[in-house]
C-alpha cells in the first residue's frame, strides 16, 4: 500500500507537466498516471480534486480520472463524536463533566453538529471547551479562537518577553505570508524566509509554523491549511476600506477561474465569518465577478460553484438574516445550482434556505443533483420554501433527497416529506418542475412528491419528469424466484406514485397545465387511474407528452388509451403536445397504424382542441394521412405543429385536402419541420395562397428542396400573407 496526502498541494507542477501529462517527469505526476509502481495499491487524499500549477494564473490536471474510485470522506457519524469526546476529556479532571457539557452543547446546536463531524474541528472545539472558552457558532470562530488561545499562551508565558501589541504585529505579518503563499501557491518556505516574513521566529515556537518532515532540507510550512486560510482571509478583511487593494483582494475570493476558484473557497468562507454582519462589500465582490463571468460565458460549473460559495458565505457569517438580504440584492433573475451528486454541506442549504426567504424581486430557482445527506437542512429548505414570496419557478431534481439513497446510514427520512410540504404551502410558485428517478427510491419517499401539488393553490403550470420502469425486469424476477431477493420496488413504486399523483390531482384546483414524462402514461395504472383523475380536472387546459431517450421514445397501447381517454372525457382541454420517437403496440400481431387510429378517433371527439404539437422522429405513411385528417374533422383547431423526418408527398397533399375542408374554418397557423416533397411544398404552397382563413405558415426544412421550396414561394406570391417565415 503506498499513501500520498494532500495530493492537491504537490509543488513543483509547471504548465508543460499539465498541458501533457503522459510525457511528465514530475515523479508524483507519473506515479499518478501509472507510469511505475503500476501493481501496487495506493490512496490519494486530498481537498480538492485538482492538482495546480505553481503561478499566477493556475491550470489543473483533474485527479479522479487517474484513479479507479472516487471517495468524499463524511466524517465522523454522531456516536463517532461522542466516543472521540469521552476519549479526549478521560484523562482529566473534572473530563466526564466537561464531555457531558460538551455533547449536550453539541446536541442542541445544529451547526455544531455538523461542524464537528469534521475531526480536525471536533479535536478543537474539545481543546476550546477543555479551556473553559466560550461555544463557538462557525468554524470561522473555532480557528480564530484556536490561534487566539496559542498567541494568548505565548504572550503569557514568563519565558517570552512578547507584549500584545507585538503579538498582534507578528499575526499580521503572518497574515501577508499566508496570503501571498495561497496567491503563489507556494507551499513551504526557508528559516530565513519566516523570519523576514514575520520580523522574528515566534510562529515557529508558538506552532502555527512548522518544520515539514518530508524534505530532506529544512523547509517550515503551515501548522494545518485550515489555519493558512483564516490568516489570509484575515489579511484581504483587515484591508483599509474602500481602497482599490481591498476590493481586489476580495475580487480575488470569487475568483472567474475554476482552479484559483478552489484555492480561496475556505479563505471566501473565513473572509464572511470575519465580516459578520459587514458582508456588504464582500458580495459586492461576488456580483462584479459573477457579472464577468455571465459575460464571458464562463462554464456553468463555475456560475453554480460561486452561487453554492455565497450561500455558504450567508450561513458562515453567523449573522444569517442580515447577511442573505445583503447577497439576494445581487442575484440575477434565475438562480441555478448543480451540485452533480456530490452532497452540499449542511450550511449552504441553510444559507440557501435564508436566501429564499429574504429574496426581494421575482426570481426563478433551479436546483439539480442535489444529494443530501443531513435531513435537519432539508427540512430547513423545506421551511424556507414554504415562506418565500418571490419564488415564481422552481425546477428542482428531488432523487437525492430520499435518505435511503443519499445516506443509508441515516434512519429519519422525513426531510423529503418537509420539502414537499413546504411546497404544498407555498403561496408563490406558478411553475413547478420536479425531475426524479423512482425506480430505486423509498416508497414512502415516492408516495410524497405529488404531495407538492395536492393542495396548492397557487401552481398553474407542473411538469413531471418522472423515471420509472412499467414492470420488474426479468432479471429481478428471477432472483425473487431463486431466493437471492425478497422483492423489486420498480414496479410498486410506479404504482403508488401513480395512485399519489392521481389523488394530488382530485383535490387540486388550481392547476392549468400539466407535462407528463412517458414513462408514467406506458404504466398499466395509468388509464385506470391516472387518465380519470386528469379528465375530471375542471381547470386543466393543456396536456404535454414527451417520451423517454432525448425526450422522445414509444408510448404503448396503455399510454396511447390513456391518452384518449384523457382527450375524449377532458372538457376544458384546449392544447395538446406529443413528442415522442413513434407509435408501437404491445401485441406484435397489431400493427402501429392501430394506435394511430385510437389516437386520432380521440383526437376528432377532442371539441374544446385548439392547438394541437406532434413531433415524432418517425411515422409510417399511412400514420400521417391519419393525422391529416385529424385537421379537417376539427372544429375549433387555430394551430397545428407537425414534425417528422419526412413530409412525403402523400400527406403533403393530404394535409393540403384537410386544410381545404376544415368546415368550421378556424385554422390560423401552421407548423412543419422536415425534409418536403417538391411537389408537395408546391401544393401547399397554393394553399397557403388561397386560403381565406391561414394567417401564418412557419417551415423548417431539414433541408429544403430548392424547386420545392421556389414553387411554393412562387404560390405564396400569388396573394399577399398577413405573416409568412421560412427557416432552412
């Protein structure tokens, strides 16, 4: 087994090593990459998973590509805690009262619980509690107080003759040293180096310096880089205000560059906790940099990793209400986060939560792959949610959120109930988007999330992007039947998210339209449940279909009478949108065209329709000319969008027919995406120019014929449109 820490400050990097890393001679860079020592084990820890270049304007090599698998240490568990408390006061006197204080103070404290699941804070907060020190609230406090109580030591003892003030000057030229290591990426310095640097060799007695033992020379360092990084936030806060160098230094902590970016996310961090409530120029910081960013379209990652930054800067300052009024002043319209699965801390989504609260214009809220692994935070966020006033869009992925899937170990689950129910008493939200795979989810996890909607009253629109399998896979049937597994909850999951959803839509009022994954219609409940519940929906006026690879794909025979059932029995239907890959039928006996026809009989029964979407990557002719007749027997239809590979001829002049004798005369618009028939665009062409009713005629040409697309232009000509486009 060979071990490497702290990979991410290997020194000695240049921009060559990065930009072709398989000819390095770096030797940790080739043992990272597997060019010796290939057979042996080996672990690699670090903060960050990029390993920087030595200069002003860092470039990384992303470490987790080099390795097999990629671990984020959590920390110590709860009981994990408590027995490293009753360790740490054992031996002394007065310990077991001290660690009973310490684990009820603990206890009773939110973020000190998740502050110490960290065992280097945990071993502070000990010492800190052990020297009858106050509580500290942030982890900013905790490292302040830690180099306070060793500089307080120092000054005291007799041996040193060192006044306050001197002490004070010593921690500032500390300060400039960790800035300017963290701005260099310079890891180690000389004995002659620290004392130039701090005018006498006191941070090496006090500790906060140290030799490095692993070179051979005598190198000093940082005691831990935890305490670097409050030092240099110390010196970028203590900076006289409103001069140039302080707002640079803060410009600095949101850095537009990714790997800079993650040099000063403690330092960003440690510069709130120092503020406190004086945050104001901090995110004035933040919005001139997030403004460069938007501008130079810099990668999403940074965009979220900033914003995910500021609500963990909120949360850290300690003074969370005034400090999240200070940053929502300079959030842009749309606030996105996307953690990409790895699980925030507890304190940026309660910071994220303040933030919602305290918003003070409309805003629309994006949060994907949000994996949470604290259900105390959630069921913080699920407050906040509840209380804001300003959130009118809310798109937000909630598989992370069920506790059996984000953290096994974790035995309450109600966090996702508290999010949902927040939601349902939200009074501010109009569109709600909820993205979740349920296949693998908690049932009692599944079962709540149409609970969002179930009693709200100010939702209009909902879009369900839903995942789930319509049965239990062979595979899994077998090893149920074999005794290797007691059940499969894909195919019950489906059913109670069906069974909850078709609830949540009875007792809802409000709802205007709906959008509906195909993987929720092709299930069996859906026509006996689901497709009633959204026909007796008595404000429900829009209906949207998409299917399942790249937002398209089948839908079988039960989707497809699910859907008519929907059309036929639905009263205040007036827009209908289908996108899926094509029609198939469950029966390999039946052909396609048989679900075409239950479709457009629904369809023609369809009265209240007005503008109906198909978008199908593949149709079989005789499907088109079913649908063309679709348009003729409608009697309130003003806009159709048609989509598909080919507009062959054939339905070209169908569609053409159908547009003719529409005997009501309401058709306004037309929309077609395809490659045309030549012939068939000079026909519609004739239409389009003769039609006393069509108003606006929008084609989109994969690609365009040019004798086509010229006989209908030559068509059109013939009588002036009110509105005529054309996309090739």
């Amino acid at each position: 087994m060979f071990m490497i820490e702290n990979v991410d400050e290997t020194p000695g990097v240049s921009e060559d090593d990065v930009a072709d890393p398989d000819h390095t001679k770096h030797p940790i860079l080739r043992y990272l990459l597997k060019k010796y020592l290939r057979e042996t084990p080996s672990i690699l820890t670090s903060r960050s998973t990029e390993v920087t270049t030595g200069n002003s304007s860092p470039k990384a090599l992303h470490i987790p590509l080099y390795c097999d698998a990629h671990y984020n240490v959590n920390g110590f568990s709860p009981g994990d805690v408590d027995r490293y408390i009753d360790q740490f006061f054992k031996c002394r006197k007065d310990g077991e009262k001290d660690a009973k204080s310490l684990k009820w103070a603990i206890s009773v404290d939110d973020c000190l619980q998740d502050i110490v699941r960290n065992p280097f804070y945990a071993v502070i907060v000990s010492i800190l509690w052990g020297s009858r020190i106050r509580k500290p609230n942030t982890c900013t406090e905790i490292v302040e107080e830690v180099i306070a109580l060793v500089a307080r030591r120092y000054v005291e003892d007799p041996k040193h003759s060192m006044t306050k003030e001197k002490m004070e000057e010593c921690l500032g030229n500390l300060a400039k040293l960790a800035w300017d290591s963290i701005a260099t990426d310079k890891f180690d310095f000389t004995s002659q180096e620290v004392k130039e640097a701090i005018g006498n060799d006191s941070v090496i007695h006090m500790g906060l310096i140290v030799e490095d033992p692993t070179i051979r020379e005598v190198r000093y360092k940082f005691q831990h880089k935890t305490f670097k990084e409050l030092l240099a936030a110390k010196y970028a806060v203590t900076r006289p205000p409103d001069t140039e160098e302080r707002k640079q230094c803060l410009r600095k902590l949101w850095s537009t560059e990714c790997v800079s970016g993650q040099n000063y996310v403690n330092v960003c961090l440690f510069a709130a906790g120092l503020l406190r409530e004086n945050c104001q120029d901090l995110f004035e910081a933040f919005d001139v940099n997030f403004s460069e960013m938007t501008r130079l379209e810099a990668p999403k990652c940074c965009v979220h990793d900033d914003t995910s930054r500021a609500c963990w800067a909120v949360s850290e300052s300690g003074h969370v209400k005034k400090t999240a009024l200070l940053f929502a002043a300079f959030l842009p319209e749309t606030i996105e986060l996307d953690f990409k699965r790895r699980p925030p801390k507890p304190a940026v989504i309660r910071g994220l939560a303040e933030v919602m609260e305290a918003l003070s214009t409309d805003k629309q809220v994006e949060i994907a792959e949000m994996w949470v692994l604290n259900p105390k935070s959630l069921q913080r966020l699920g407050r906040a949610m509840k209380c804001t006033r300003r959130v009118k869009s809310l798109k937000v992925n909630v598989t992370g959120l069920d506790m059996t899937l984000s953290n096994p170990m974790e035995e309450d689950n109600s966090g996702i109930v508290h999010f949902h129910q927040g939601l349902a008493e939200n009074q501010s939200i109009l569109h709600l988007t909820i993205e979740a795979n349920i296949d693998r989810m908690d049932e009692f996890a599944v079962k709540t999330i149409p609970q969002a909607i179930q009693e709200n009253k100010s939702i209009r629109d909902l879009h369900l992007q839903v995942y789930c399998a319509k049965s239990c896979p062979h595979r899994c049937s077998n090893k149920i039947s074999k005794g290797f597994k007691t059940h499969c909850s894909r195919e019950r999951n489906a059913e109670v998210f069906i069974d909850s959803l078709s609830t949540a839509l009875r007792l809802n009022s409000t709802l205007q339209s709906l959008y509906l994954s195909g993987y929720i219609l092709r299930h069996k409940k859906a026509l006996e449940l689901l497709a009633p519940a959204i026909a007796g929906h008595q404000r429900l006026r829009a209906i949207y279909v998409k299917g399942f690879s790249g937002g398209r794909g089948h839908i079988q025979d039960p989707g497809i009478e699910a859907l008519a059932y929907v059309m036929k029995n639905t009263k205040t239907l007036t827009s209908l949108s289908i996108q899926l890959n094509g029609l198939t039928s469950v029966d390999a006996t039946t052909e396609s065209a048989n679900c075409a026809i239950k479709l457009c009989e629904a369809l023609k029964k369809c009265r209240t329709l007005e503008r109906l979407e198909l978008v199908f990557t593949w149709m079989f002719a005789r499907e088109k000319l079913l649908f063309a007749e679709v348009i003729s027997a409608s009697q309130n239809i003003k806009e159709v969008i048609l989509v598909w590979r080919n507009m062959n001829k054939s339905f070209l002049f169908a569609l053409c027919k159908a547009i003719e004798e529409q005997c009501s005369g309401s058709l306004r618009k037309v929309e077609l995406a395809g490659r045309f028939n030549a012939e068939g665009l000079g026909e519609l062409g004739r239409i389009v120019s003769t039609s006393e009713t069509l108003q606006d005629v929008e084609l989109h040409g994969k690609p365009f014929c040019r004798e086509g697309f010229q006989a209908f232009v030559d068509k059109v000509n013939e009588v002036k449109l009110t509105n005529i486009r054309h996309c090739g």
